[in-house]
C-alpha cells in the first residue's frame, strides 16, 4: 500500500532539518516517513542527500531520495550497510543544505533560461554546477555572451520567486503557462504548483514541483557554457555558475 509523506519542502524549501516517524520500510530498505524535508527526484532535479539521526544519536547516511508507487510517497534510499529503522521509529532529519542550495540557485537559473529563450522545452537536467536546457529552436541566432547577459540583467534585478496553486480548470484555460513541449504537468488533484518570478508573476510564470531560492539575486552570477546541436531542431544550452571565462 502506497503511503502519502507530507512534503515539507513544498512550503519552505529552506528547511535543513526536521522531525519526523518512520511508517514503513520496503522490502529493498527504503524509508517512509510521515513527512519529510528530503526533495525526491523529479522534473530534471536530482533527490536530496543526508542522514537521518535516531534517539541514541547513530546516524542514517540517506543516499538517493526517490518516489515510490506514487509521487506522494517519498522514500529515502540509505546508504549501503545502515543500521535497520523500525516503523513507530522517531528520527530527527538533516539534508545536505549546501547541495540543496546549489541545487535551488541551479533551478532558478533555468527557469531564467526559458524566459531568455522563449522556446518549446524538449529536455531538462539540474545538477549542483553545471545544468541543461534543451529547446526546440532550428537556428540558434543568438549567442552565448547575449543569453549571458539576459540572464545576468534578470539576477540583478533581484526578482521574487514565489509558488502559487491554480486549479486544473485554469491551466487548461491558459496553456501558455506549459513550457515542455512533449511533457504535461500532472492533473486530477485539482491542485497545479506554478514557481513565479517576479512582482505579480510579470516574469514567468509555469508548473514546477521543484525547490527554488527565493529571488534572482540569490541566484548569483551565472553564464552559458556552451550552446549545442543536439539534432536538427534542438539546441542544448549549458548553464554554469560563475562569471564567463575569457575567451
């Protein structure tokens, strides 16, 4: 039977730590709490990283976090050769902050990336330094240096980024606001996440799941790496923290 964890990332992705009681355990070791802080791999976002500390202060190393049956259920992979947790056990939970706010500012970034570019998504990938967008565009006119300096002018102006729900009647109604062109967000919970920037989503506006910091300017500096070919419509573009090197 599928557990629903309630995913305490969704309202503050700033949590570091957090209490919570294991529900279950799979048959392969997996982890269910009743919530959690762990982000579990989706939309292109890797899953967090971290321990799990139990009453006698030994230590779960959490390897991947993953779902299970459903996207409710969230399960966190240990490490190779854990300590075994019971169900009812209570466990005090810490992710790998660093990682997890790289991976946010990366996020972010990319949603930047689709406002100066755009164009149809047909791929995305996050990581903690170098990240990915694939667009449907059959010739890239512009080039790295003025994607660079799009994004740099939205990192500056120091945007908010805020979540909102809209109905699934809305996104119908403004279809617009799906930037993927072969992937749909899920519908029939009534619920759709957008991730906003700006003042009154004046920026960008689209359905995401994922963790985000709180506005461009956390972001910090950030350029495109490299724009490549990836077949006759699709251009990759590598986003990469820090300033450009020199040519």
């Amino acid at each position: 039977m599928a557990h629903k964890t309630q995913a305490l990332f969704r309202d503050d992705a700033y949590l570091s730590t957090a209490d919570a009681t294991v529900v279950d355990v799979n048959d392969r070791g997996g982890i269910i709490l009743d919530r959690t802080i762990f982000y579990a791999t989706s939309g292109g976002q890797p899953g967090d990283t971290g321990y799990l500390e139990r009453t006698d202060g030994s230590r779960i190393a959490v390897a991947a976090t993953i779902t299970g049956e459903t996207k409710d259920e969230i399960i966190h992979v240990p490490s190779p050769e854990q300590a075994a947790l019971a169900v009812g056990e209570k466990v005090k939970l810490a992710i790998d902050w660093e990682r997890r706010h790289l991976l946010m500012r990366m996020h972010a970034a990319c949603h930047l990336l689709t406002v100066v570019c755009p164009f149809p998504i047909t791929g995305a990938a996050v990581s903690e330094d170098d990240s990915r967008v694939d667009f449907d565009i059959p010739d890239a006119s512009f080039t790295r240096e003025e994607v660079t300096a799009g994004l740099m002018d939205l990192v500056r102006a120091d945007h908010p980024i805020f979540t909102r729900l809209i109905s699934d009647e809305e996104l119908a109604a403004n279809p617009g606001l799906v930037k993927s062109k072969n992937v749909r967000p899920p519908v029939g919970t009534g619920k759709i996440r957008l991730v906003c920037i700006g003042e009154n989503a004046s920026v960008d506006s689209q359905p995401c799941g994922g963790t985000h910091v709180k506005s461009t300017g956390e972001i910090g500096e950030i350029h495109i790496g490299k724009i490549e070919k990836k077949g006759r419509e699709n251009r990759r573009f590598r986003i990469r923290f820090g300033p450009m090197p020199a040519a």
